[in-house]
C-alpha cells in the first residue's frame, strides 16, 4: 500500500460547487471559472462531487462532467479528490471507475447509508474501495447524512491495515477528532469539514480544512492555514472569527427551506454576486433564494469586504 | 390526471427479493422461478426494486436487467411496480426514465435522503416525478432509511393533487396509517409494509400488503388477504401470528451483522432452502449467513410447514 | 410473586388529568369531580400520576395530594394505578413508598431516563422496583419521553420472572405489541396507550387501553371497549373512528408550543367546556390555549355530540 | 440583575462526583475529603448535583446532604454552583429553594426532559428560575440526556435579557459554542463540559471548565487552564493530550453496561485507588466495576503519573 501514502494531504481543500445553468445542467464555464478562482485563492487542492457540491443532485452523467471538467482544467496543478457518494459498496465502485478513469488523485466515500449497517460491514465497504481502486481513499464522516458516527477506533483501524489514507471529518465531534489525531500512526491525513473551528482544529493536530465556505473566501481559508502553519494562531483566530461571522450566510433561507437549500443557496449565491458564476441556481427539489434573502448575503459579502 | 387512477391497487403486492449469483451478478433465471412462485401463489402484483430487493446495493445496470427480466416474464399478468430509490430528483428522474420504457404499471419513491429536506422540497420532488414519468406514483415512507416521516398532512395533500396514487407505509405508525385511511378521498391506495399486523391495518382500511416475508410464503399472505376480504377475521388473525412466528427468521443474524445482512439474509436463505432460488447470496457489503443461522432458518420453515 | 397476579388488569383505564387551578395547584375539587365522570363513565381503572397526568410538572407534595384525593374518593369501587415516574431507581421507591402507603392496586414505571442506560440496568430497576413495593408493576413503555424502547424480550423475560405484570405501550410500535401478546404467559396484562389504534391492538389480543383522551369521552372508550369484547368488531371500529376524529383536538396548539402543551392542554380545555372541571390551566412553563385554539376544540365536542 | 452578574465565573470548576457508602447513602466523610482534594488542587469553583455527581441517581434528601455537606465544608472558600436538575419548571423550583437555602453561589439548570419542548417553553422556564432564585443561572446544555439542544440564539437572547449567566456547554458542538462566544455581550460565562477539548474552548474563547474528570486530576486540570491563561498554549496542549490519554478509563465497562455506569463508575474507582474516597460504589441501578476493570484503571492512573 505504499505507493498511496507518498505524500499526506494537508491544507485548504474546498469541495467545489457545481454551478449549474438555469435549466439544471453543469455549467461548464463556470465550473472552470470557480476552479482558477481556488487556485488563484491558494487552495492545497480541490474535493469534487462532495455534500458541497450538490452531489446527491447530481446524475452520473453530470457527475461525469464535472470530474472530467475540473480534472482536464486543473492538470496535476494541485491535488483533485473526487466523491463516490453512493449507498453501498456496488454502487460506489462504479463511481470509482469514473473516478479512476478521470485521473484523480484520490476518493472520499461514506459509509453505507439508507441500509442498516454494522461496523463489520462499514470496514468490508472501505476495504473493497480500496482494493479496488489502487487511490487513496479517505473516510467521508458525516452522520447528518449518513446517519452513522465512524468511531475513532473504526477509524485507527482501517487506517493501521492502509486502507484508509484519511478522514475527511464532518461531524461536528472535535473529542472524536482529537482522539483520532493522538491515536494515529503517520501518515493519515485528519481533515476538518466544520468552517468554523479550523484553527482549532490544525492546533490539535489536524492536517487541513475542507470548507464548504472556501469556495466563497478560499483566501480566507488559506490566510488562516498558514498563519497556524507558521504559529501565528493569534492571526489564524482573528481570521477564523471573521469567517464565522461571514458563515452566518448559510442560515439565510431560515425555516421556510431545508438546510441544503439555504446552505448550498447561499455558497452559490455569494459565488454569483462576486462574479465567479453564471447563475446561482441549485438542484431540484431545492427551494431557491429570493430576493430579500440574495440581499441579505450581499450585505455579509460587504462586510466581510468581498464585494 | 384521471389515467393514473382507472384502478386502485389493492391486495399482496411482495417486493420482489433480488436472486444473486455467488459473484454479486443478477442470476435472472432464479429471479424468474421466483416471479412464478409468486405469481402461482396469488399474489396481486409484484414491487421489484425495493428495499427487500437489495435496490440499494444494485448498480443501475443491474437495476435494469431485474426490470427487464420481471417486467418481460410478467407480460401483464399482474401490475408491476418498480422502485426508482435515490437521493434527490434528477437521479431519481433518471431511474424513472427507465422504468417506463421497462413498461412497468407504476413507481415507487421516497423523499430525497441524504440531504436535509423540507415539506416544501418533498412536495416538489413527489410533484415533478409525478409529472415527468405520467405514471402512478406511491410514497414510499420508511423513516427507517429515509430518515424522515411522511405526515398524513403531506400525504393527503399531494393526494387531493393527484400526484400520489397510494402509499406503502413502512413507517410502524398505524396511528399514522389511519389518518391516512380517514383522511383520504378514493381513490388513493393504502398498502402496509408491515408483514406482522397486516389482519389489523387491513381491519382499519388499508387495502393491501407489500410483505417481504411473502417472498417466503406469498401463499400464506394471500390467505391472510383473502380471509380479511371475506370477513372472516379470525381466521386471517390465525394466518397473521402463523406469519408473525414465521417473521422471526429476520433476527437470526443477531449482533454480529447489520439489520439489512439479517433480514435479507434470511429471505434468501430460505428461498434457496425452498429451492426457489439457487444461490443464497447478498450483495457487498452485507455479511452472509452462516451454517448454524441457515439451519436455524431451515427449522423455522419445518415449523411452519414450508419445507 | 402470585399475591401479585390474583386478577389481570383488563379494559379501559384512562390517564387521569390533573386539574389545576389558576395559580398552579392542584384543584381536588375538580379532581373528584373528574374521577365522578370516568367512574361513571364506565371505565375500569384509573391511572393517576401519567403523562397525561402532567407527572412531569407536578412537585412530589403535589403528586401526593392527587394520589390521597384518587385513592380516597375511588375507597376501592375501580383499581387505582400509580405512575412512579422519575429518573432512575433511588428516585423512583420515593414515589413508590408514598404510592403504597396511599393504597394503590400497582404502579406504572419507565425505564430510567436522562442518563445512558443498559438493558442489564433495566432490568435491575423493575426488579428492584417490584421487589420493593410487593405491588404489580406495569413497564411504561414510552420511547417519546424516555428515549428507550423496551423491547419484547426485556418485557417477557421480566414477565417470566413474575417482576412485571404488564405493559402500558404508548410506543406506536404495533409489531412489537404484537410480539409481547404472542410471546407472554398468562397473566400479563397488555394495554395500549393509543387513543386511535384501541380496535385494532384489542384485536391482536391486548386486554385494555389507557387513553388520554379518554378524559374527554370515558363513554365513547367503553363502548369500544365492550363492542370488541362482545366481539362486535364492526361497531368498535365506528366507534373508535369517531374518537380518531376526536383525537385531533391535541394538534390544536400547531407550532406554536410543544406537543405537552398543545395535547394536554387540549384535553383540559375539553373538560372545562363540558363542565368537568374548573380550569383549563396547565403547568409551567407550559403555553396555554387561546381562545381562538379553545373554540376549535368547542367545535370538535360538537362535532362528536359531547357538547 | 446587575447583583447577579458582579464577577463572571471562570476557571476550573469540577462537577463534584458523590461518594457513597456500600449500602447507597451518601458518605459525607468522603465527600469532605474529596472536596478537599479539589480545593487543595487548586480549583476556581465547585459544581455539585451535575450529572457527574450521580443527581439522577440522588433523592431529594441525599441531595440535600450534599448541599449542605459541601457548602458548609467549602464555607466561601470558592464559589459552589448547585445543578437543579429535574424535569420541569415546578419539580426544579423545589430543588431551587434548597438550593438557596443552602447558601449557593449559581444555579445551573437543564431545558425540560421527558417531556417534549419548545424554545418558548424553554424560556419561560429559565426566566422563572432566575426570577424565582434571585441566584446568577448557567444552562446546562446537555443534548445526550436532555434531548434538546439550546441554540446559540436562545442562549444568547436569554443572556441579553440578564436571565442567563453563563451556559456549561457538553454538547460536544465546538461550531456552536464558538457561536455563543462571539455573540455575547460580557459578562456571559461560557464553560466547556467537554474533558478532551479544553485548551481549543480556551482558545476560541471559553471561560472555563467543568470537567468530570477533573475529580480524579485536578491539579491536570488546573495547569492546563493556568498555562492557557499565561498565554503558553504549547503546554496547555501538552497538558491536554496527557489528560486526552487519562479519559479513556471511562470507557472501561464497555458493551455490558451503560455509558454512566462506565464512565461515573471509573471516576470513582480511580478516587477509590487514589485514596480520596473510601468506597467506588455507585447508586441502583449502575452496573459496579469488576476487579479487572478496575485494574486497567489503576494501569492508567500509573501511566498517568497518579498512582
């Protein structure tokens, strides 16, 4: 298992949004345009087809489409990880394929989900992907979705037996965190998906961030991750708490929507207002922004001085 | 809308266990043999691709061979029901699209999953499968999975609408379940997806039953079905706790595997022990029964007089 | 333990609400006169100290005026079941020792709650609780308020052991019941805590019910009752759809309170407006009905003929 | 209310866990030393009746016992918080008025439980409490055993009324206890429960700690908040990571009993090992420590520098 442990991801790795058109397919140009837009910010590398990019919206084909924009347009300039977010392991093997066909650098899959799973069958789902794929695979936890906790011990486990390369930890339990960073053996690579607690997170120990809120203000992100690389964790927290208030965004939709819609809404809508994007349409069932609540994120972008 | 609702689906409908090759492949010539257990036991359509048939674990090219092989074998002798299970609209849309051209009688859906929903977002998404496919649609509520509840508010509104044609209620609320019953205008069909109260939701008014364990036993079903019919309540309670008896081999997995690995586990084990089937195999990544648990399932179909 | 088993609890023992008077204390007065209406009513138990009972907001000096004011004013004419409800077991044989001395028929008890609780734990809680009081013990089975599910093992082994001599199900959970009814060895007393599924949990086997709404219309409830127990199935099940549409009055209070509020709240207004009793106050932090909520509940009454 | 808010409470303030005898009395004896142990270790405050303390498990006499055990021996010395732990407004008003009796600094106050609540329910619940003692009131978030999790917007509009002073935080939800830090208008003391993430709440903010563990080394504990506040996050870190390693004796018990017993239950072996107490009996129904379990605990406390 070598070969997939060469390098341990570390930094600021957004999960790039998919922009989509205002009849509902991938938007190629601008797909391209948030990708240099990342770049430029100084992202460590790009997470294709996560939670942030609509994934679950998306079909294979457009899944498709996005791999194989970002990975032809990004060219081995930075790191590409790609999601294989499916509901068990036959399904998730055939976005491997893809995946693997496109050339990126990595995976991030989750436990199964809609089944009813045992931890016996979590550990024989990453094995697979792993032998299958011949990448690096990192563990996506993300109870909210999945509706499953990955225990630290689960965890230290698979990544004792190389076949996990990292996690990529989304649910909100720095203790849980903490204890996989003290419990590893080098290199697996510890990734915080919270926007809001990243410098705390690299003082304990983690590797890097992938923030939804990056593909808004990737500079943000990188300023606090190398401010806490270089030990300035004073300028990291002031940079933190500035992205905490900006995140406020994503509560804009309040409760006449689901979280997705106000969440990913409000990315896209902040992404269009700054010029990145076409269009700041989501997927179906979503519920899009009006007015009043586009307003409200501008207002946020002026403060936070992106517009 | 009136082309969807000529007929009220009533009576066993099975969700239709996916026979498996010990490769992971759709062994379609079990899959038949199994139709025609079915069939020959009376049951008064069939659900294929449902939970009970492994749906989350088939790959889309799978998904279309078990279509293909039920729906030709069928040839309209029955309804076919097919699930189009997926995370959100445009994938759900594009299991539709081949589920129509499979010729099937109707869809079964559930809210979107993995994301975090609304009311609003589920309505839409009922609305615009309702719309593209020009097929009846039944809610499928099976919080257990989907992780949300189905109101009988958000039921009997996209009702009244004509955009749901029925409900398969796997919720175990039968107080839900009859507020449905009370609050419905006809036609609008209830099928429990309960296989051990299905003499009680059939007393409160449903008008049908999609048991997994009639796999197993569809000929006991539909005497319990029948008997209701008839009014003879007594004896379909005596089918019923037979049924409930037989229900038990869905545990005999225990601890050491997921709920998924038991209960499917457990029909496929027993429909091989009955020689319906010629392989007992799951899908990845469910753990398979052992010798000692396909014995145990073995004595309970002796008991129950199916062996 | 047989001292303990003489009869089984059997038929309709509603959840006695605790009337209040305007500054939050318990209105004896009202009290009796509610007990006068279910006794007259017909029912066969009275369940003090319940959900429906406001146990949760009733101090124990208040929870001890109410057992003294039921157990003396009923002076034997019905069984006077106790609700022992606290957090874990020292709690619980404080209330159980005043519940004995006040004379009670048995006591109601849950599962320890607010803290994170084991079946062996379980199990040593109704073994001590039965131990200590010499009275039947009935399992509180309320996963809604104490965020476990007893499941039908934990019960029929308790059952076998003569700790437990029945169970108020108040899970919604109907398969389970099912398993407890056809699992148990006589005499273990099954009694549903829902107000809309009595015909049919009757017709599975169970041999009573302890309804909330049963304040309101103890008469609606016994003829149900007595309907199925002279086996006119047809006339049980009117009844109880009459008292289905009844039971919306608890959704009055929609999403502006909790469902405390809103339901029993509900069931006091509807005394009040029969005249039962005194006030319709509920305890803090509680939010009272407005008018607006109390006329459509007046509406409901009439609707059912019970204004 | 500016009475109630003169200093704002920091530091190091342990819940105080309650020794007691064989036979499931409080051992007063101990309990002295115990707070000895605490003060002597150099501790900000003292948190007495909080879930650590086994309050679930205490009567209303035993907690009195406490009370007035504690608050006598502390005489002043450092300020005592009182947890009023009950299930709604009434019940928790009666432990208040001991509380005050008892001459205590704070109160600390759960949401309701058992019952199900809504954030107005919630306030008027806290604004009585704080009306009621005339005591500083902290909030008690607490979602595993409460089932409700207080936002940062209830927290905070309750602070801005002067009804809060401060909130113990055991959520695990760092995003959300950064947003309360942010948020308030001074003084609002926000105090980590959370024993593995102290030095990353000091960090963002946090006031101070009320960790379980921190019975067992409250001198760890102590430099790790003394070198946070010195500006020394390297050996707060350090100091943290050592204390990360210690907690895992709470996980001792494992898949036989439950989490308190497990976890109350090792704090109070590695007391019993350390000599501050003379008994590790834990109250009905925990499931007591084996001699093998309480060996591993005693390896830790060695490992640990403790024994």
């Amino acid at each position: 298992m070598t070969k997939k442990s060469v390098t341990k991801l570390t930094g600021v790795i957004p999960p790039v949004c998919t922009p989509m058109t205002s009849d509902g397919q991938v938007d190629a140009d601008s797909l391209i345009r948030l990708v240099d837009h990342l770049i430029e910010g100084g992202v460590d590398g790009l997470f294709v087809l996560g939670s942030s990019s609509e994934v679950a919206y998306l079909t294979d084909a457009q899944r498709r489409v996005v791999l194989d924009t970002v990975a032809g347009h990004v060219g081995g300039r930075v790191p590409v990880l790609a999601g294989v977010i499916d509901m068990t392991t036959p399904r998730v093997l055939e976005h491997v394929r893809v995946a693997v066909e496109a050339g990126v650098s990595g995976l991030v899959a989750t436990a199964p989900f809609y089944t009813r799973t045992h931890p016996t069958e979590i550990r024989t789902h990453f094995r697979t992907i792993s032998a299958e794929s011949g990448l690096p695979v990192y563990a996506y936890d993300l109870p909210v979705a999945v509706h499953t906790k990955l225990t630290a011990e689960l965890l230290l486990g698979l990544a004792a037996e190389g076949v996990l390369a990292g996690v990529k930890d989304s649910s909100g339990d720095d203790g849980g965190l903490r204890q996989v960073i003290l419990g590893r053996e080098a290199p697996f690579s510890v990734l915080t998906g919270s926007e809001v607690t990243v410098d705390s997170a690299l003082w304990m120990g983690a590797d890097g961030v992938v923030p939804g809120l990056g593909n808004v203000d990737p500079h943000g992100y990188v300023r606090l991750y190398q401010a806490a690389r270089q030990g300035d964790w004073e300028a990291a927290r002031l940079e933190q708490e500035r992205l905490v208030r900006l995140f406020e965004i994503v509560t804009v939709g309040g409760g006449r929507m689901g979280g997705s819609s106000s969440g990913l809404g409000a990315f896209k809508a902040a992404l269009h207002l700054r010029g990145v994007i076409d269009h700041p349409a989501t997927a179906l069932p979503q519920v899009p922004l009006n007015d009043e609540e586009t307003a409200r994120i501008g207002k946020h972008l002026a403060t936070a001085g992106l517009l």
